[in-house]
C-alpha cells in the first residue's frame, strides 16, 4: 500500500489521536489476571495491541469487543490463565512479548511465543536473563536471545533485586509483572527513569508498589488480590507527536489534539519541541486512572536546533524519527546522541531515517548512536520507503506535507501496527 503526500499550507482544526498504545497494552494484561471485569475505554484499536487481546484469548480469558475503543475483559484471577493449546503471536509487538514473558513465567504450564519476522530478530535477552534469576526456565533462538521463546512451569518463583543496565520500561515491566507470582518484594532499579505506566497501573489495580530515588527503582510485593475496575485510557502521545509536529511545521497552523496523556516519563517530545521554539499549550489538565492527561493546542513558530542526549532520551525515543524531520526545518545543528537504542526498534531508525530523509534532501548524517541535522533545508518529495515501521512512515508522511512536489511512502499500511485511521486524519485536517 502506497501513501501519497502533497506540500501542504497548513494544518487546522481539533483531532483525537488513538488511545495509548503503552497503556492498552498493560491495562489487557493486568485486566486479564485480576479478580472481576474491567471496562477499557480509548483502548489503542492498532494491531500491537490487538496481538495482545489474541493471546490472552488463546490463554482463555473472556475478553469483548463493547463498541469503538470499549474493551470488557472478565479477570482470571493471578493463577486463572490456561494452557495455550497453540502458539501465541506477539505479531510486530515487543511490548507483548517482552511483557508477556514475565507473567508466563509465574503460570503452572507450557507456552511458547513468537512474532513477525522483525520481532524474531529483535533481542529479548535483555528480559530473558532477569526472568531466569527468578527462577523462571524459558528458552529461546540463539542462546535464549530471539524469539520464538518457550516458557515451562518452573515450580516457586524468587524475589530478586535487579539493576538493569539500561533503562527500559519493558525490562522492569517485566520483572515487576513476574514479581506478582514471587513470594516476597522483588525490586529493579534502573540507571534512567524510564516510562512508568506498569507501576502506576499495578498501584491502580491495588498492588503494593513501592517508589524510591525518584521512580528509578521500584519494588511490588507478591502475590497481591488484583482488583478490577473501570480504566479510561488517555490519546497516545507518540501518535500525537507526528500532529505536533506538523503544527510546529506549517505556516499559520493552529492544531487542537484533545485527550493526550502527558505522563512525565513519555511527555520529553513536548518538552524538546518547546525547547526548539515551539508554541505549545497545554489546556485542561487533569489525572484519570493515575495518569495525568491534557488538550494540547500548538501554533506555528519558527524553531531552532537542539542537543538530545543522556536521560531525556527514554522519555521521548520514540519520538527521534519525527524530531528528525522537525530538525531539518530548523535554523542550526541539531544533534542527537546516546540513542543507539533505536537500531533495536521494529527497524533500525536511525539508518531508516537517515536514509529517507537524505533521499528527501535534508542535511542529515548517521552517528553510531544518532544523528547529526543541519536546518532549515527544503526537501524534495519522491519514492521513500517505510522500512516496515510505523513510526518511519508516519514521519516522512509529515516529511512530505513540507516538501517540494509529491512524497510517495511505500509499504504504509504497516501504519496500522499503532494509528489506524491516519491516513484519513492526515487529509481530513489538512486546509
């Protein structure tokens, strides 16, 4: 599938985005082992998380379908999950995997996992290896590095204290979830906040979560009676990074993204926009379910280069690809460091990227953990490719409202992964 983009004049107008693809994913999960029924509202209709709803299905957990972006999920309880009677799909997903892994290794029988060809080849060692120090037996490709992965029922988990050496959300998510079916407080500390939205979701559900040396380790105590509830699940920020920007981008624009989550540790792509110049306003704050949620209305500005490194990378990583193309429309060199992290995505990002815009015209040079952007410099549509990563096309999709002439992404329905309905959004408030 083809997406085709023409320059635009400007961007107008009042959007939602879909719900948080993060949140989604974790609410189905905790849903799914809690005593009750939860009710989802602005659950993430993409395919990341739809592989998430399909394998606890297949673990035999009552999950329905109650209308646009409404989710009922009957709970199973911590030890209600069955024996998977096939293989579960993570799809394109690394959060299901990765995550999924640390509540299977708690179950009482035999599962394997697996995924797309990307995700087979992206590494999960970095969970894997936790996991086994608990005492959970799984096994996977290359020395326990790739997927598939199976995991067998391992008899009593332990409690660890764990230091990851990076930090990433799905690491100590993963320990943490474990950790439910640990007798005892099992702890991980991480060098960098990462995103928090397991340990706040765990809280809501009425686990015993402890935060020390602000939020960088967490501790939860096992074997906790997880309550149901209903969770209203805030826009994706990631999803509204790409309208943002194009808010910022083109001249006279005035964009109202209504219902986005703001949570500290994924907002940096706010806090970098501002930074580069950017007028963003944040309206109507509040906190629902534990996660604090605002209307962000942005007006264009001209913007400046910037230097992103260190410990704001983890609150806005995913958001490099369409800081990438914002960096080559402003004036100075932006430079982008400590993010070597994005060679390990759905793709590698930062060659990805550095290579469509580069076709397109920009200044743009690939470090071994970033990228080096002189701006403002005018781009020139033409064929782009998506590499097979949704961020990717979505980003040179806003690439080509500001270039020159037609921009043309091949292989775009990938973008279905995590915003369904973009496409439609993107011409619907374009004026």
């Amino acid at each position: 599938m083809e997406l085709r983009v023409c320059r635009a004049n400007r961007i107008s107008g009042e959007i939602t985005v879909p719900g948080d693809k993060s949140i989604s994913h974790r609410a189905v999960m905790l849903a799914s082992v809690s005593e009750g029924i939860t009710q989802l509202e602005g659950f993430s209709p993409g395919k990341d998380c739809l592989s998430t709803v399909r394998c606890f299905k297949q673990m035999g957990v009552h999950i329905e379908d109650s209308g646009p972006g409404k989710v009922r999920i009957h709970g199973a309880g911590l030890y209600g999950l069955k024996e998977p009677e096939n293989i579960l799909d993570a799809g394109n997903s690394g959060t299901t995997m990765r995550l999924l892994l640390g509540i299977l290794a708690g179950q009482p029988f035999f599962s394997v996992v697996t995924g797309d060809d990307s995700l087979r080849q992206r590494p999960m060692d970095r969970v894997i290896t936790p996991l086994r120090l608990m005492g959970a037996e799984i096994w996977g490709r290359k020395q326990g590095s790739r997927a598939p992965v199976a995991v067998s029922a391992s008899g009593k988990l332990q409690p660890i204290k764990y230091s990851s050496p990076i930090p990433s959300a799905q690491v100590k998510s993963a320990v943490l979830l474990c950790g439910l079916f640990a007798e005892g407080q099992t702890t991980v500390s991480e060098p960098v906040l990462s995103r928090d939205h397991t340990e706040r979701m765990l809280d809501w559900f009425g686990a015993d979560v402890q935060r020390y040396d602000d939020g960088r380790t967490v501790s939860i105590k096992g074997r906790p009676v997880l309550r149901a509830g209903q969770i209203k699940i805030p826009g994706d920020i990631s999803s509204a990074a790409f309208f943002i920007a194009a808010g910022c981008l083109l001249p006279g624009s005035e964009m109202l993204i209504a219902n986005v989550g703001i949570n500290p540790t994924r907002s940096g792509i706010i806090r970098t926009f501002k930074e580069m110049g950017a007028d963003i306003t944040l309206l109507n704050k509040r906190e629902e379910c534990g996660e604090p949620v605002a209307d962000v209305l942005v007006r264009q500005a001209p913007l400046h280069s910037v230097e992103i490194s260190g410990r704001h990378l983890p609150s806005l990583i995913d958001e490099i690809p369409i800081l990438a193309v914002a960096a080559t429309q402003a004036e100075g060199t932006t430079v982008i460091r400590d993010a070597a992290e994005l060679r390990f995505k759905e793709t590698d990002r930062i060659k990805a990227i550095a290579l469509e815009l580069g076709r397109m015209g920009a200044a743009i040079k690939e470090t071994p953990d970033g990228l080096i952007i002189e701006g403002p410099v005018p781009l020139k549509g033409t064929v782009c490719l998506s590499h097979g990563d949704h961020r990717i096309a979505m980003s040179l999709a806003i690439a080509g409202l500001v270039a020159e002439g037609e921009t043309i992404i091949q292989d775009s329905g990938i973008i279905e992964i995590s915003f369904p309905g973009f496409r439609e959004k993107l011409e619907q408030f374009l004026s």
